[in-house]
C-alpha cells in the first residue's frame, strides 16, 4: 500500500463533512422514470409473471427516461454508480462529481462484466471446461479492454462460489462444482481484469463474488441460506475467495445468503476476522444489491437504520442501490449509534480504490471515440471463438458404419432442427448485459457462411411436434441435427429449477427424429448441467455447447466438421436424475456405501453413477495412460504418468490427478482434485505427465478446527476424468512431513 494514498485520503477524511463522507458509501444505479406508473422492479415482475408481454416491456422501456440524481451528485451524496457502460454518460456525470462538487472527488463506475462485454465470451461455467488459467486471464483481458473504453472501473466479477448443486441458478456464472478449479479461474479472471498496473487506461477492478458459500444455498433455491460446519466451509468454499485475494483482487462483494444464521452482510466474522485479519484484505466491500436492507427480512435488523448500523459496524464500505447508508447513518453517527471511525474507515477504503485506479489525477479514462473503435474487434472475435471451442465438450460419439459419427463429412446432407439453431440472441445466456443479440452468430448462420447445404425448421409449433415439417426435412437427410436445452433465462440469478431435466416437448422432437433410424447428432446449448439419461438413449452423438457467446455458431461448425479438435472436459457432474441433487465427484463415503445390496446410501429409482461424471469429456482421438508412478520428495509427491495419443489425429488431453486419504480422523472425500495439466499430443505421440504435490496440501482441519496432515496411506489417481483413472498408493510418515 502506497502512503501517499493514505496521506492525501487522510486530508480529504479532515476537510469532509459527515453527509459527504455518507454519499461516498452510496451506490445507486440511474432509476427509470416517466413511462409507467409502477417501479422498475414491479415492472419487471410482471413481465416474469406473464402479466405483460416482452414486446410491451420493451414499449414501456422505450418511453422511459433515466435519472441520475445529478442534484444528489452535486451535493456529494453518491459516491458511485452501477449499470453505466457508454462512455459518454459516464463522462457527463464525472464532469459533475469533479466540477461540481465540493471536493471534487471523482465517481467509480462499476457494472456487471461477467463473460465479456460487448464481445461475448462462453458463461464461466462452460469456459471453465477449457481448463486453462492462461485462456481465462486472456478473455478477462479482452472483457477489460471492451469495458474499460465504454467507461467502467470495476466489474462485480469474478463468481468463485462452489457449486455442487445443479438446481442453483447461478451455478452458469462459475467455474463449478470444485474448489482448486474455482480459485484457479478467479485467480486468472482476477490478473486478466485488473493486468499490470491498475491505474492504466485500459485496467479495472475485480470484484469478487460471492463472499461465502453462496454456491452452497440450501436445495439449490437462490437467496437461500447456508448451514454447514466449518470444517467444510474452510475446506471447500473459502479457499477461491482468498486465491483471489492474492492474485490481487481490489473488491470483495459479500453475499445474499447467512451463514450458519448470520446474513454475510452484517457478518462480522466474515468480513473483519477472516477478510481483513486473517487474510489482510486492504481493498473495498460492496454489498449486493438491497442486500443490506434485506437483513429486515433475514430478522436480524429491526429495521432499515438497524441493518445500516450493523453493516457499517461489520465492515461493508459501500451500499448497493438498497439506500439505508444515504437515509439514516449522519442520524446514526451523530447520536452515537454508529461510530464516526467506523464511517470513517468505509469511506477510506473506497478512496483507496478511486486512487489505486487512477482516478483522482485522470478521472476520464475514455470518451465516445474510444469507445467505438474498441468493440468487437477481428482480434476479440477470434479470442471469443477460441474459447467457444475450446469450452465445448463432446459428451457421445457412438460408431457408424464402423467410424465414429462426427467430426461430419460435408458431402453428408444435414437437416437442422429445434429454435435455437437460429437463435442468436440465446447464444449470449445469462449475465451478458452489454451484448447485442444481432452480434451473435446463429448456427444455421454459420452453416450457411461455410457453404454447406442443410435443411432448417424449428420442429415444434404452438408447443407440439410438427411431424409434418419433421418429415419433409428429415426424409432425404444423412444426418439429423437437433439442438436442445434452455433458454438464456432459465439460467443465472433467480432461475433455480426443481426439475433440471430436457422440456418433454424437446424430448418428444428427438424422440421423433430418431424413429427414423438416421444418425442424430443432440447440440446442447444450456447455462447448467442437465439430467440427460433419456437424450444420451436417444442420440447418436451429443455435443454439449453450453451458451457459447458471439462466435456460437462458427465454433460449433469448426467442431462439427473436425477443423478443431474438442477438448473439452465437464466440470459440474450431470446427474441421471433431479432429485439426485446436490451430485458431486467429491462426496463423502457412508458406512454403507452405495452398492447392489438393498441396505446401502442409494435412491432406489436411479443408477449410482451420474450420466457423466466430473472431469468428462471425449475427443475425436484416444488417449492411453500408462505407468503411473509416485515418488516421495523432500516436502511433496511426484506423480508422474505416460500419455498416448492412440488416434489418428492431434489432440489435446486434459490429465487430471486426484487424491483420497484413505483412513483419517475426520471422514475424507472419495477423491479431490490435486493438479492437472492440458497437454497437446500429435497423432501416435507420447509424453510424460508429472505433477508436483506438496504433503502440506494433503491435510483438513480436525475437530477442533486446526490444520493437520496426518501420516498413513494416500491414494492417487491419474486419468481422463474422476472415474475412469489409475491409481497406486503411497505411505506418508511422520518423519518425512517435516
């Protein structure tokens, strides 16, 4: 930390009053005003309830005007704004903030950049199946590049929440269900964001989200609480957070949810002993949208002014759009509620960050011309192809005629078949606010752009099988293409689902394409795993493409027609059944593990094992592992293991290295992930993998909450994904520990 920030934030502290000090805490976003006589949210809600039509909201919107409260700007009661992302309102209320206000303390634009900004990266959950942390720091990059020139400072981003539970929403924004992954992707989200210097033109702050255990919400329903040891909270859904942390992230957004019956945004637990103390976060917090008023609702606030009173107090900066900071904490401080150090050190931490980022000395860090010239270049498109590609992952590939079905011979006639073939606006999927639907590429787009001869019709009219239209396209067909899954709305914040399973409409139009015993080729485009029992039945081959952004479709055709290689590998587990929820790789054993016999931890209604498992992926090649070798280093194990491609073509191979303690004081998971490595291999090519794992990284925390690694048996296993792997086991001692 520099001390000439502190020094010059502590002559602004002197020369502040308490109400500008308070406005430096509020964060509101521009209201909408003029076109109805409803609020926005209700506005919303009627739309997701059916009470209006899309087209009539789209009408009212249109009619609507944005306030700013410029006469609040003025008068230093904001100190920031979200959901700004044109460089030129950005700029018209800076010129306010820096001309016309008192002190002239610039604003802090901050804005959703989930999965890029105007050029549209794969949902985290999909680019996390590339595993590679040198692809998510590009694209972090490129989405800072993007976001930076249309006037943003901070991004409420990277979502390292652990997701084990594919009913939960949000599971889309994240890297999924296991924790070394998620810290890994946070970590290089965090890097790709913020680059080298974060005062830079073209820089912006990581706001990390959401602190904690959000991804752990009870029955996968959203906002929901979180009740869990804390053996398994230190274990499982911290580590991402603090890996972020040490990448540098700036920000820390706490979560929605209790933990263990105390909201995180009045935790003081959270946010003081374990953000500020023990990990030594100097950086700010910024509540979650009203969340801070919502602790009305949890029951652990009387009222508004109590929950501001215990969220300053516990160690939230900065308020989002809920206003109890602006409305009551100069009556708190001043009659001694709340203590004016306490305001003091908010307002502190956020004038940190406007420093950090350069903002005092250049608050206009773009303008219009910038900001035209910055989006959808060639270059981004390319990245945003890549990493489509690269996201994807081929689920089944079944032989015909004695070879595997895809990649696709072009001289094949193809039929084309479900809307989101078409669709270009779905390929974005959840959180991707700054796309424009006509920036996508649509499957069939693409097809047609690569010269290849098809057929198209959405198969389903007025919600039923269109048999008529299924036949006069599928009757002269090689090969049938069939594209399911959710639309971008049924994923992301607010879309939990009880059933995770394909719409039955979808499944009846696959039902029907396959009764004409041509090759089917399921092209999945959905923002959570899916329960896919019945499509993996009934398809020849799926290709699970996830909401890929704007190159979707031209990836696709690269993958489909063997110009790439997929490579891609699961990392949320897809259960064979809804009610199987939360299904996750790293589970615990019972004392009666689940097997054939009737007195085991089984469903009686569905298999054991998932319909694919984490850490699965196929490719147009085959992989064969061989010789896996542990050896005892001075403080960790080498791992080592021979990687063939058996195949015809290159590829690459996602090894994965997973552990298990085999006999501990406190019950240990069947496997955890340890390391991996993605390594290229040429037709008939062989290398040695090798992994390093430091003994330190083998232990828990016991009953009494202290770290241990204990001696005894460690198992490894090395292979293609979490199921089908070698392993060989090793003996840790004492002696070789310290």
């Amino acid at each position: 930390m520099s001390r000439k920030y502190e020094d010059r934030i502590q002559e602004l502290l002197n020369k502040m009053t308490l109400q500008e000090k308070v406005g430096q805490l509020r964060q509101c976003g521009p209201s909408l005003v003029g076109a109805f006589e409803v609020s926005f949210e209700e506005l919303l809600d009627m739309m997701f309830d059916g009470r209006i039509t899309q087209e009539e909201f789209a009408r009212l919107m249109g009619t609507a005007k944005q306030d700013f409260r410029e006469d609040d700007l003025r008068d230093g009661r904001i100190g920031s704004y979200n959901g700004i992302g044109d460089a030129a309102t950005a700029n018209r209320l800076q010129k306010i903030a820096v001309t016309e206000t008192r002190l002239g303390i610039p604003l802090l634009f901050g804005y959703d950049v989930i999965h890029g900004f105007r050029t549209v990266t794969p949902i985290p959950l999909a680019e996390s199946c590339a595993w590679e942390p040198e692809l998510w720091e590009r694209t972090g990059r490129m989405a800072a590049e993007e976001a930076t020139a249309a006037g943003v400072h901070m991004t409420f981003a990277p979502m390292v929440d652990v997701s084990k539970d594919a009913r939960w929403g949000r599971i889309s924004e994240g890297a999924g269900e296991d924790t070394l992954l998620a810290g890994l992707y946070g970590a290089a989200k965090v890097r790709g964001f913020q680059g080298d210097d974060l005062s830079a033109a073209d820089s912006m702050a990581a706001c990390v989200k959401h602190f904690a255990a959000y991804g752990a919400a009870e029955a996968g329903r959203d906002y929901n609480r979180v009740d869990m040891s804390m053996q398994r909270l230190w274990e499982e859904y911290l580590p991402p957070y603090k890996a972020c942390i040490e990448a540098g992230a700036r920000a820390i957004m706490p979560a929605f949810n209790d933990i263990n019956g105390v909201p995180c945004s009045v935790n003081e637990w959270l946010l003081k002993e374990v953000l500020r103390e023990k990990w030594g976060f100097d950086g700010m917090t910024v509540s979650d949208a009203n969340a801070i008023a919502e602790c009305v609702n949890h029951g652990v606030a009387r009222d508004r002014a109590e929950a501001a009173a215990l969220a300053l107090e516990a160690g939230m900066d900065m308020d989002m759009t809920s206003e109890v900071y602006i409305e009551n904490l100069e009556k708190l401080v001043t009659e001694g509620q709340v203590k004016e150090e306490s305001l003091d050190r908010a307002v502190a931490d956020i004038l940190r960050i406007k420093f950090e980022l350069g903002l005092f000395d250049h608050p206009y860090r773009t303008d219009e011309e910038r900001q035209s010239r910055a989006m959808l270049k060639p270059k981004y498109r390319s990245l945003a192809r890549e990493a489509a590609v690269k996201s994807m992952v081929l689920l089944k590939n079944d032989a015909a005629s004695g070879e595997m079905l895809l990649p696709l011979d072009k001289s094949k006639k193809i039929a084309v078949f479900g809307e989101l073939a078409s669709s270009k606006s779905e390929m974005t999927g959840a959180w991707a606010i700054g796309a424009e639907g006509n920036d996508c590429v649509s499957l069939t787009e693409a097809l047609e752009a690569e010269g290849i001869l098809f057929t198209y019709t959405e198969g389903i009219c007025n919600g039923k099988v269109d048999r008529g239209a299924i036949e006069e396209n599928a009757a002269n067909a090689d090969v049938l293409l069939i594209a399911m899954g959710e639309h971008k709305e049924e994923s992301g914040e607010a879309a939990s689902r009880a059933d995770i399973s394909i719409p039955e409409v979808q499944m009846k139009l696959l039902e029907a394409l396959a009764a004409f015993s041509k090759p089917v080729v399921v092209l999945l485009f959905n923002g959570r795993p899916l329960t896919l029992s019945r499509v993996h039945e009934k398809a020849t081959a799926v290709l699970e493409a996830w909401h890929p952004g704007v190159e979707a479709g031209n990836a696709l055709v690269d993958i489909l027609y063997g110009k790439e290689n997929p490579s891609g590998k699961l990392t949320a587990t897809f259960p064979f059944a809804s009610g199987q929820c939360p299904m996750y790789y790293a589970h615990m054993n019972t004392g009666r593990p689940g097997g054939k016999s009737k007195f085991t931890s089984k469903y009686l209604d569905t298999p054991l094992e998932p319909v694919y498992p984490f850490g699965y992926g196929l490719s147009y090649t085959s992989y064969e592992y061989r010789d896996l070798k542990i050896e005892k280093k001075e403080k960790a194990f080498l791992v080592s293991v021979y990687v063939k491609n058996v195949g015809s073509r290159a590829g690459e191979e996602i090894v994965q290295c997973y552990v298990q303690d085999k006999a501990a004081k406190r019950v240990r998971p069947v496997k955890l992930l340890k390391a991996f490595d993605k390594v290229r291999l040429e037709a008939g090519e062989e290398k040695q993998v090798c992994f390093t794992v430091p003994f330190e990284e083998l232990g828990y925390y016991d009953w009494n909450m202290k770290y241990v690694v204990e001696d005894g048996e460690f198992v490894f296993y090395v292979g293609k994904n979490s199921s089908d792997c070698l392993n060989a086991s090793v003996i840790l001692e004492r002696s070789e520990r310290r």
